[in-house]
C-alpha cells in the first residue's frame, strides 16, 4: 500500500476523532520507532504510556506468541491458565483482593462507579472526582472526568457525579453528604497536566472515606505498572486504596482493564451483575504476566527510579538554561512535565522533525514519559533534541 492511499484510507473510512500527526510506523524496538521510509525515532511518549517495556519487548512477544498458537480466546463463562495466574500476581504485588478483567481504562472505571453503586446499595450513589482529572470517554467515565471540554456536547451526563478542586481537602469534606459513596482520583493526574496529589491530602482523603463510608478509588490507568518507579503510585503514599483501576501498560501494548477490588468489598458484584466478553483473554493475560515478571526480573522499578532522577536533572539544567521558556518541571519517577510560559504545540512538532516523540497537555505542559527500561544514552540524545529546539525557538 502506498503511503497516500493509506492517508486517504484513514480519511475515506475512519471517522476523524483523533488529531493525528502524519507519519506511518512499520516498526517498534525499545525506545525507538521507524516510519514507512526507514526514518528512526526517539519515541519517550510510548504509546500514550502503554509502552513500559518499549516496543515489542521480545519477552511481551514469545510469550504472546507462544499462547496465540495455543488458544487465542477463551469467554469468561471458562476458566484458562493465564487470567488465573495474573489476577494472582496483580494481587500480589498490589492488596489483599479480587480483580476484575476488561479491555480498557475507561471500562475499569465504568466497572468502579458500578461497585460503588452497588456499595450504596440504592441510596448513596454521589461519586467525587478532582478538577483536571481525566478518567475516560465513555459517560460514566467522561462525568467523572474534571475538564468540561471533553464533556461539552455529550450532555446530559449521568447524574451523581460532583467534581472538586484538586488537593483540597476542605473543599471535598464540603461535598460529602448523605448520598455520596465513592471518591476517586488518580495520584497524578497524566492527561491534567502531570500534577502531584499531595501526600498530606491523600492520607486526610483516605480518613476522610474510612469516617464516611466512601470508597477510596485510585485510576492507575496511567500511573500505575511501574511508571512512578513504585509498581503502583498509591504506593509512594502510605494508603491503600478500596478499589484501584489498571489499564495501558498492563499487557506490554494488547487491550487491557483491570479493576482491583480490596477483600471487603469484592463480594459487592455478584454473578451476572457484570461482564466483558473480551476481558482477561488469554492472550492479553499472556501479555501482562510477561510485564510484570519483565519487570520485577529486569530490576525496572529500581532502574526507573535511577533514570528518572537522571530525567530531572537534565531537565533542570534545561529549566536553569532557559528560564524565559520554562516554568516548572514536575513528576515521579518517569513520568515528567515540564510546563512552559508558551503553548507547546510548537516544540512538539519541531521535535517529532528531529526524530524525538514527545506529548504536550494542557496546552503548555510538556509530557515525557519514557519506558521504563530508557538508558543513560537515550536520555541524552533526547534532552540534545529538545535543547537544540528550545534553543531555536522564536
Ligand atoms: C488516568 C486515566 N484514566 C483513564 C483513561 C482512559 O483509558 P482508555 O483510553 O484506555 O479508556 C486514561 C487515558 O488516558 C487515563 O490517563
């Protein structure tokens, strides 16, 4: 197929929801992605953060091909090895609980606000979410999901979801009443702008639910899988939270979801009450077992606490060199934003020219996550990039 016909394929039969950048990959290695004319790049946004291990991990691939040629699907009516194996491990590495298998974060957190519905039994059903949160585009998700742009012309949302200022604790103690039953937040909102729950504000959340009976929920959609250098963010906090929500890096790049429900609360869904035809197949299940034992045998949590100090400080050499431009750098681990005093659209582009992949959010944060495994190397070839474009900017 040629390169124009794939272009006009796209415009022919794929509804236009996504802003897209013209290129066409052919191929993922690590770190690095080729285009259809051989171009090579640096690609630290991998995947949207699906891409923890980088592309293709041949570990993520043998064991994916190994359960494709021995069953490829199996429905949840049966039982299969791997999703009795990885909802073990999930388990192990996370609270003493059950898990439930979808394809998606949006989906995750659909199935949250259905436990919490069921936890209200009928007359509590009030979920409170943060402003600058992002939960997914489904409508349970999307009103959760504390950015009116993303919910301007799907109204009317379903009711009983209350949206407040991010790390204010007082403001939350203010919203609950006698219908609310579910808080959730994600420890550091991705998609909002890279911005840091407060530990102080955490632990007062999690009092705050024990003392109201409200279900604390964690999206780790993005956070979670290794990318704040803990396997899971809630566990730089000290708390443990009632349900956590898992997605994108789970299974190494195939279809994931994941709700993990704490033991006391994981009898609240009964049979029949929910359901996924797709989720915990056994090849996606393959996927993530290989993940999580990749990264525990590759000693990636450690290592990504190590590139992700050496991240942060190349990036404050960049913020020291350049103070006119940038504003802030944040984050955890290797998950990094560096907002700026101008929209980022700009660098973006110049960068994705000089064979670097980056995300910019919130018009002005500049959003770097790479794989956990990134070495020294490819995180001096990008902050070169990135130096040479900031430097040129107009
Ligand atoms: C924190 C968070 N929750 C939920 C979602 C939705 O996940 P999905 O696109 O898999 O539905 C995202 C996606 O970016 C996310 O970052």
């Amino acid at each position: 197929m040629k390169k124009q016909e794939i272009f006009d394929n796209y415009d022919n039969y794929i509804l236009h929801t996504y802003i897209k950048t013209k290129v066409i990959f052919v191929k993922g290695k690590g770190s690095y992605l080729w285009d259809i004319e051989g171009k090579k790049y640096l690609d630290f946004f991998p995947g949207w953060g699906v891409g923890s291990l980088g592309h293709c991990h041949p570990k993520v691939m043998s064991a994916i091909k190994d359960q494709v040629s021995k069953l490829i699907f199996i429905p949840n009516s049966y039982y299969h090895i791997a999703q009795a194996k990885l909802a073990k491990e999930i388990i192990y590495y996370s609270f003493k609980g059950k898990v439930f298998f979808c394809n998606s974060g949006a989906e995750a957190n659909e199935a949250a606000i259905k436990l919490a519905r069921k936890f209200g039994e009928g007359k509590r059903y009030e979920i409170i979410s943060f402003e600058n949160s992002f939960h997914g585009r489904t409508l349970g998700a999307l009103a959760l999901t504390g950015q009116e742009r993303y919910q301007r012309g799907f109204e009317p949302l379903p009711e009983g979801f209350r949206i407040v200022k991010f790390n204010d604790i007082e403001a939350v103690s203010r919203l609950i009443n006698e219908k609310t039953v579910a808080v959730i937040l994600e420890l550091v909102q991705g998609e909002g702008g890279v911005n840091l729950a407060k530990k102080e504000f955490v632990l007062e959340l999690r009092k705050l639910c024990d003392k109201n009976n409200l279900l604390l929920i964690v999206d780790e959609v993005q956070t979670g899988v290794g990318r704040t250098a803990k396997m899971f963010c809630y566990q730089h906090y000290d708390i443990i939270p009632d349900v956590m929500t898992l997605a994108k890096a789970l299974a190494g790049g195939l279809p994931i979801g994941c709700m993990v429900v704490r033991d006391k609360f994981s009898d609240l869904l009964k049979e029949g009450e929910h359901a996924s035809t797709f989720g915990g197949g056994p090849v996606v299940c393959r996927g993530a077992l290989a993940v999580l034992r990749t990264i525990q045998k590759e000693k990636l949590l450690a290592h990504a606490q190590k590139m992700g100090e050496y991240l942060l400080l190349k990036l404050n050499i960049l913020k020291n060199k350049y103070p006119q431009i940038i504003k802030e750098i944040r984050g955890i681990g290797l998950m990094w934003g560096i907002e700026l005093y101008r929209e980022g659209i700009q660098i973006v582009e110049r960068c994705f020219k000089e064979g670097l992949l980056i995300n910019c959010t919130h018009q002005k944060v500049l959003r770097i996550m790479p794989a956990l495994n990134v070495t020294y190397k490819e995180i001096d070839k990008a902050i070169n990039i990135l130096e040479r474009v900031i430097k040129d900017l107009r």
